[in-house]
C-alpha cells in the first residue's frame, strides 16, 4: 500500500482532475506539524471558480479518518494530510524487511536497457583523479538504474585509437625497454612517448614514421597490431588494478579502435543522406539547425576523428543493445562534442538520438596541496587511494587498535571516504578535496555514513535472536517516525536521482538516515528498553540497516562490520 497513491485516489473521487496529475501535485510539507503530505488547490480553483482556500476547506469536511488518513486539515490554499502513523509505520517497516535487497525495486522496468558509458580512459597514458571521479560518478548511476530494475550495461570506451599510437609505436622500436616497461607500464610508456616529442623537434624522421606506423595500424600490418595490443593490454591490466580496488566492473571494454572498421558505413550513410558538405577539403555536418558550429566528420587528409568514431559507436550500439537510454558520463569539457554527435545523428533520421544522453562532470581539485605529484599536474588515482587507506590506518590505531580485520576496514573506510566526497554534490560541480574533511568521523563524511550502519549492525549483533513479529504499534515517538518516514522516501530518493542522473540524491538520503539513526540512537534505549519496545526497535533496526546498506551499495561504498 503506497500512502500518497491511496491519498491521491482519495482526492481523485472528489475533484475534477486526473490521478497522475494529483500524484504529481501532491508535496512533504517543510515542517511536520504541517501534516504528512499536502495538496495544493490552487490548479483546482482556475476549472472551479472558486478560491483555493474555500476548495481546500470543502475538501477537508469531506474526508474521514480510516487506517490511512487521520486527519485533513486545511491551511490557506493548502489541504494538508496527517496520515495513520501506526498504519504507516507497520507498512513501511514490513515493506522494508519483504522486499530486503530488492526494496525501492520498480516494476515494469525489466525490458528496458539502459547503457551507461564511464571512465573511459586513453591507453598508455595514466588513469589520474579526474578519472577516478567520473569513474564513481559513472558507475553510481549505473546501479541507481540497476537498482530500479532496468537492464544495464556498463560500457568503458576505452581510448586506444588514433595517430599518437604511430608515433608510440615508433618510440617503442627505438627506445621502449622490456624490463621497464613491464615493471611500471604507463610511466614508462609516457616517457618514451614524451621522448618521441622531443626528438621529433630536432629529426624531422621521426613525424613520418610515426605516421607511417599508423598507416600500418589501420592497414592491419601484424608487427603493429601486436605491438599496440601490447600496449593495451598493459594498460588494462593496470586501470583494472583500480577498477578492482573500487569493486568495479564493464560488461564491455569496446572503445574507439572497435568502432574503426564501423565507420565506412556511417561516412556512406552520411554521404547518401547528402549530408557532409565539402568545406576547404574537409567533410563537414552542418548543424545550424541546432544552433551548433558544424561537425567535423573527416579532415582534409582523408582522415577519421573522434566524432566519426562515436557516431558509429552510436549506431552499433542502438543495433547490439536497442537502448532505451544511451548514457554518456563524460566530463563537461566534451558538452559539445556530444551535441554534435547527437545532432549529426538526429540529421541523420535516427529518432532514437533524443534516447542519447551526455551526463557531464566536473573537476577535482584538491585544497591541501601536499598531495600534488611529482610529476606535473595530474595526481593518480592511486595515490590518493594509498593515501586514504595509510591515514584511515593511522586513524584507526589511534582510535580502536583492537579492532578486528583492521586492513580491510581501513581500505573500506578509507576508499569510502573518497567516493563520498566525489558523490556529496552534484556531479557538475567542481569537488575541492580535503583529507581532513572526507575522514572525518563527525558531519558529512563517508566515515559518519558508515558509522551509522556500523552501530546499527552491532545492536542486531549483540540481540542475537530478533522477534519478526513484534508489535509495531508501539513505535510511537518522534524519532521513530521521522525514521520510518525516510525509510518510506528511500524509492523517492531513487526516482530523482534516476531522472536527474544525480548520485548526490542518494548521498544526501543516506546522509539524512544516518543523521536520523543517530538521533534516535542517542535519545532512546533500544536494547536496554522494555521487551515490547526493545522487539519493534529492533525491528526498525534491521530495516534502517537494510536501507542503509542498499544506499551505499548503490554509491560503490562498503558496510563494514565493525569500525
Ligand atoms: N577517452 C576520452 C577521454 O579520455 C573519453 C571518451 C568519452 N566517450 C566517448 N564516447 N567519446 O577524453
């Protein structure tokens, strides 16, 4: 039973106006005393002619108390709905504990594939922070999806294509060291190719060769291909080091090179649809349509690029998959890249192009300087993961050097730590990191979070044996209730973050549990109340946990055991 749907049905005999648009109307009024849930009459009063004070007042003489609505009240424009809270609670709390790991599941959902492209990193080059974030970003939405029971595939298109592999395959032959390359692969790979650049300055050589060895690339020449797989293999081996530490898999590592042999037939297609326009020997979409600078589709050389490969990665994928969503998690740099994509295809005839979805993030930037590398700019992602886990260790000697597992722990917390900060704002919004703010234990940090889960686990523990059949009835306080009302909210939570491709709606929900856990954590006696009270809190307990550790699982973060 879904309280607002049966409070939407209830306005729904009375008024003139569709179900859906009640449900859509329906709010959580800001403050509690103002009720559970609130309609608003004001789109009423324009079809009746009469003020939504006056509707709000008729309506609420007309509903009676049952076992959802206790009372309804109106107050102004506004008829506000207190709902059984015994009832509601009862409902909630055995939804919770039914459904376990599937609670906030959607139906309907089964037969829709929603593919959701992340991380995507270039080969032979190092997987840095920035990665690391959309990374986490990427896969959270994938499992928010997941979770509401669509199809998903988790796509990595891998960066392995283009004229840079002619000249590292160049530098390999001249310079490239088997010892070394073997024992730190990416590094070594970026100073040969850093090298190449150098020397190229001075021998003018060196330009062609490297053009030539991607000539043999592209022509399939085996002593190139093996030489490029190499290096691709290498470099998988290493980003999947990290993808393993953040528990993270693809179900496909098809990047750009897969897509090369595709795009014969999206340039005959482009062609045919008289598409590409000649522009100084380039071949050029316009997209004035859409108020966009006009694609470039193949340069003036005969060359493919970047765009082509991803309009023909597109095709394929509608083809292989039939999406009904096809999600893009790549940073806000490439914003136009995507419209040009997806505007060339909308040219094209393809109505699902409007099913493509660019999902931008932004940077990372880090506030205690220390943690800027000593090469350059870019900080790898696994130094800050190293990081983490060495000061949560530290932490943690300090704290509870007792503690059971304590290397496992650390790299829960520590990894969590990380994953929160990048999930606690929106993903357009850059993220100024701080060690001292992500370990904290107090506030909003991913420690708090998982501190929540931890207490609340180590009470289900130390009960032993819990009363399924407790008398809920008893769960009568404040506390209590805001608990059992965010538990309701949680398929909420879901939706929004879904529709808005936002995991910072589940970080801001479990954050809120954990704060609603704790208060009622701190205020009442669980274990220690009598048996009646201890049996439903108990019970409140399991199903908190439960949520919890949905909410996290879907942020990529662990529960651990204890902490
Ligand atoms: N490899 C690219 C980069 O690191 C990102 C690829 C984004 N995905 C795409 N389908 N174009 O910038």
């Amino acid at each position: 039973m879904d309280f607002k749907l049966e409070i939407a049905k209830k306005i729904s005999g009375m008024v003139d106006m569709e179900l859906e648009k009640i449900i859509d109307l329906i709010e959580i009024p800001p403050q509690s005393n103002m009720g559970d849930y609130a309609f608003p009459c004001f789109q009423l009063a324009r079809v009746m002619r009469k003020s939504p004070n006056m509707i709000a007042k008729e309506l609420s003489e007309k509903i009676d108390k049952d076992l959802i609505v206790d009372k309804a009240e109106a107050a102004g424009g506004y008829l506000n709905f207190f709902i059984n809270k015994s009832e509601y609670t009862k409902y909630i709390i055995n939804d919770v504990l039914e459904k376990g790991s599937a609670y906030g599941r959607q139906i309907g959902n089964e037969d829709k594939t929603v593919l959701v492209e992340f991380s995507s990193p270039n080969i032979a080059k190092p997987f840095h922070v920035g990665h690391m974030f959309n990374t986490v970003i990427g896969s959270s939405i994938e499992k928010v999806f997941r979770h509401l029971g669509y199809k998903t595939e988790r796509l990595n298109h891998i960066g392995d294509y283009g004229t840079q592999f002619g000249k590292l395959i160049s530098a390999y032959k001249r310079w490239g060291n088997e010892e070394a390359i073997d024992k730190d692969p990416i590094n070594e790979l970026l100073k040969i190719y850093v090298k190449f650049h150098e020397e190229a300055e001075k021998d003018e050589e060196l330009e062609k060769e490297g053009r030539m060895y991607f000539k043999h690339l592209e022509k399939n020449n085996p002593d190139s291909v093996a030489i490029w797989q190499k290096f691709k293999d290498l470099s998988l081996r290493e980003f999947k080091k990290l993808y393993n530490l953040l528990n993270i898999e693809f179900d496909s590592y098809a990047g750009e090179s897969f897509y090369s042999d595709k795009m014969p037939e999206i340039i005959d297609m482009l062609y045919a649809k008289n598409l590409l326009v000649d522009s100084e020997g380039a071949k050029i979409v316009d997209l004035s349509e859409f108020n966009l600078p006009p694609c470039l589709v193949i340069k003036s050389d005969g060359a493919t690029i970047y765009v082509t490969r991803d309009l023909a990665a597109a095709l394929y994928r509608k083809r292989a998959y039939d999406f009904y969503k096809n999600v893009y998690v790549v940073g806000g740099t490439q914003t136009l890249h995507f419209k040009q994509v997806f505007g060339t295809l909308k040219l094209m005839g393809f109505e699902w192009a409007d099913d493509c979805e660019h999902v931008g993030t932004a940077l990372i930037k880090f506030a205690d300087k220390k943690l800027s590398t000593r090469k350059g700019d870019v900080i790898f992602a696994k130094e800050v993961i190293d990081e983490a886990i060495v000061k949560t260790t530290e932490i943690i000697e300090n704290k509870n050097p007792n503690l059971k597992n304590k290397e496992l722990v650390a790299k829960q917390i520590g990894i969590g730590a990380i994953i929160y900060t990048f999930l606690k704002n929106s993903r357009e919004r850059d993220v100024v990191f701080s060690w001292e703010e992500s370990l904290s234990f107090e506030g909003e940090s991913g420690p708090y979070v998982q501190y929540g889960y931890v207490r609340g686990n180590s009470i289900l523990n130390k009960a032993g044996t819990i009363n399924e059949n407790a008398d809920l009835s008893v769960l009568n306080t404040e506390d209590e209730f805001n608990l059992v009302k965010l538990l309701g909210s949680f398929k909420d939570a879901l939706k929004e973050s879904a529709e808005r491709y936002e995991p910072f709606v589940i970080t801001r929900y479990v954050t809120d549990l954990a704060k609603a856990y704790n208060k009622f954590y701190n205020t009442h006696h669980i274990l220690n109340a009598e048996e009646k009270v201890k049996d439903a809190r108990l019970l409140l307990t399991k199903a908190v946990c439960n949520v919890f550790k949905i909410s996290l699982g879907i942020l990529g973060m662990e529960t651990p055991e204890s902490m």
